[in-house]
C-alpha cells in the first residue's frame, strides 16, 4: 500500500510540476488552457488506474504468439493478472422457401452467441499461463427448441518463453490451423457468421490436449504440437457420446480435452511467412490417427491427414484474405460399418473432404466518425468429394455459400467494437439451399 501511495504520490508531483513549467514557460499572462489540464488529469487518471488494477487494463490492439488482441493482452502486462475477453450477439432472419421452392421449417432467432473470459498471469517474464471460459447461447437452461447453452474452456495453456524465436505451450491447446480457430475474435474477421468452410472442414473452434513449441525467426512465425488425436466415435460404449464423424465430416470428432482418449495422439504444424508488413502467406499440416483403440479389432486404425494454404494481405484499407483445405480418411469403409448404428448409402463418411473461399473487404472513412467496410466471400465445400467403394453421396453435401455485407467500426474505441450486416446465398447439389440475412454486434476489451 506504501508503495502503491508512493508512485502516486510522484505521478501527482509530476503531473503538477508539469503544469508548474507550462505557467512559467508562458508567463502569468498565458496559463495553460484549461482543455489541457483537463487531458492531463485524464492522463493521470489512467495511470493510477492501471496501478489499482495490476495493468490488468491493458489495450487489447496486438496481435501475439497466434492468439487475438483481447487473447494475447497477458503477453503486454509487466507482471501478474491480466482480464480480457469479447462478446457476439447474433440475429438470423432465414427465408421463407429453399431454393426448390419448399417451406423452410426455420424460424428467425437473436441469439447471444457467446461472452468469453480470458484469464491470464504472467509468473515472470518467461512464464505465462493463459486461459479462456466461453459460455454460449446466454444460459444452460433449455430454450423452447429443447436446445442448451453451455459453458466450457476454450483452451487453458502454460507458455515458457525461452526466446522470440523457441518457446514452449502445454495444455489445452487451439490447434493452429486456418484462420478463424485461432483469430476468432469477432473484431479480427470480416461477417456475422465465422466463415463455413472453417466449421466443415477446419473444425472451428477446435482445442485438443498436448505440447509442443512455438516462436517468430524474423519474417517467419511457426507453432508445432503433439495432441491428443481425433476420436472418430466407432466405438460402441460410453466414449462414444462425442457424436463422431458423419456425412457432414469431422466435427463431431473434436474432443476438446474434456477425459480425452489419449490411445492415438496427432501432430499438428503451421508455418507463416510475411514478406512486407500487411502480407501473410503460410499452411498448416495435421497428421494422426481418428480410431483410438476404439472399434473392432479389425479396423483398430482410422488414419487422418488434413492440409491447408492461406494468405492475407491488409494494407491501404484493403483486406483480401484467402483459404484452401483438403482432408483425407483412411480406413473409411471399416469405420462406417462399426458405428453404431451402422452408417450406409448417403449417411456414410467421406474419404475424402475439401473447402476454399476467398474474401474481399475495403474500408472508408479512416478520418471520419465511423469505419465502413463493404465485403463480398465466396466459399465452396464439400465433405463427400469421394466416399468408399459401396456407399454414395449425398448431393447436398456439396455447398457454396455467396456472402455480402458491411462491417461499420465506431472510431474512437480502436479495434474492439463491430456492427456488420451480412446477406447469404446458400446453394447445394440437391437444391435445397436457404438463404440468410445476419446482423451481429461483437465487442473485445
């Protein structure tokens, strides 16, 4: 308390003398206008609170160590806490009809999407524990779909910083692949609606169980972990209950280090390059194993590969962001026929499953009010692109989704407040796309 007293104490002194000087400099006849005696006990005004709150105040506006501002503020704190997190609010209003013309059984929703909780201390300069809480749709209590919100950890790591170049991350981890599962806050992407190729085919948001290093060598950036793998969901007992994969790919295979079966484990690398500050071009590569000593004992194996190439670029107000991902399963018949029930025809995995998109944004009145930024994404996918030997696909399975929209940034609050409106012309094999108008509010601080 004595010293928290002293360095106010000298910040009051400072501030003071400083104003002292500016009557003295400008002579009795010209004192120091009161706007800038009011800026300056502004200024003071923050600086103590920074003091109360241990720098848990710390701006979220970087980017660090393949995590969002609000996510990486732990990284900018001297020492001790630091509180952070960010929010969406989402309303949908779906057409009446698909495109084959018949009635569409969705109804329009608003929805709190999700209030996010980061925690994080920093024992000393190299050692840094981070954590994120999520709790979506507002409430565990059931809703009048019989649908639940729910509340878990997003990911909750030890960092050792051992250089800029090679530093150490164990925990629950955001598995560094694509754009959105590691950049999610709603501030640092373009749209209501993450984007669907980064749902379908990159698993956002994705966090498994595991290790590994990571770190910047001059205009690289790289993150290498060894994870816990994918549980396919072929078993027939209790592990079962993550749901697994399916038609709609491997999603439902995530298993977010809750009692995760650790019998197959995965790696997982990302490499980035930026040749001119704006410029991003980089991919990823996961390779591992989906069975988990989980099915019958003659397909033991379910061997998954998933690739991925991205780029960037934001200069001069534009951002032009791109992304392709391919996935392959091996194993794929053996795993169909053990599910239980059994999945057959159309309803089987994909041996093989693709996305691509590309997004275009330009944004206007830097100097004014408000920030506008119109944008238009184009994305294809398609988690049946090839299915075994004895099964079918699924025409609808294959998906473009045509998105445009408009995303206003109030100045004065930097990057941490959005307000976008997005319509979306959703399109499949089997023509029974429904399109979507989205408005959404997200805020970081």
């Amino acid at each position: 308390m004595k010293t928290e007293f002293s360095v106010v104490s000298g910040i009051v002194a400072i501030t003071l003398a400083s104003a002292s000087s500016g009557f003295a400099a400008e002579g009795r006849s010209a004192p120091v206008s009161t706007a800038e005696l009011e800026r300056r006990i502004d200024l003071l005004a923050q600086e103590i609170e920074g003091l109360r709150l241990g720098e848990v105040a710390a701006r979220a506006d970087q980017m660090q160590y393949g995590l969002g501002p609000a996510a990486s503020k732990v990284y900018r704190t001297k020492q001790g806490v630091s509180i952070g997190g960010y929010g969406e609010a989402v309303y949908q209003n779906f057409d009446a009809t698909r495109d084959s013309g018949v009635d569409a059984p969705l109804q329009d929703q608003i929805n709190l999407q999700r209030l996010v909780l980061y925690f994080g201390y920093k024992f000393s300069d190299r050692l840094v524990l981070n954590t994120e809480l999520e709790f979506e749709h507002a409430s565990s209590a059931g809703n009048r779909s019989g649908q639940n919100g729910s509340w878990g950890l997003e990911f909750g790591y030890i960092d050792y910083q051992w250089d800029p170049r090679l530093g150490l991350r164990a925990g629950n981890l955001l598995i560094p692949m694509g754009w959105i599962n590691e950049l999610h806050e709603p501030t640092v992407f373009l749209g209501v609606r993450r984007p669907d190729v980064e749902q379908a085919i990159l698993p956002s948001t994705w966090r498994e169980n595991g290790a590994g290093i990571y770190g910047d060598w001059g205009s690289l950036s790289y993150r290498s972990y060894v994870v816990n793998g994918f549980d396919a969901g072929s078993c027939r007992g209790t592990s079962c209950g993550n749901g697994g994969f399916d038609a709609s790919g491997i999603r439902g295979g995530r298993q977010n280090g809750s009692r995760a079966l650790a019998q197959d484990l995965a790696w997982v690398s990302r490499l980035d390059w930026m040749p001119v500050a704006g410029t991003t071009l980089g991919g990823s590569v996961y390779v591992g194993d989906a069975g988990q000593d989980q099915t019958t004992e003659s397909i033991e194996d379910v061997p998954l590969r998933i690739a991925e190439l991205h780029f960037e670029y934001r200069r001069s107000g534009w951002e032009i962001r791109g992304l392709g991902a391919h996935t392959w399963i091996g194993n794929v018949s053996g795993l169909n026929a053990a599910r239980d029930p059994a999945l057959t025809g159309s309803a089987g995995v994909g041996s093989r499953q693709y996305g691509f998109y590309g997004q275009l944004g330009r944004a206007f009145g830097a100097g004014s009010g408000l920030v506008t930024t119109p944008f238009v994404r184009l994305e294809q996918w398609d988690t049946q692109a090839e299915v075994p030997a004895g099964f079918s696909r699924d025409p609808a399975r294959l998906q473009r989704n045509l998105t445009w929209g408009v995303q206003v940034r109030p100045n004065g609050v930097g990057e941490q407040l959005v307000l976008t409106a997005e319509l979306q012309n959703f399109s499949n094999g089997a023509g029974t796309g429904l399109d979507q108008l989205n408005l959404g509010m997200g805020f970081i601080f």
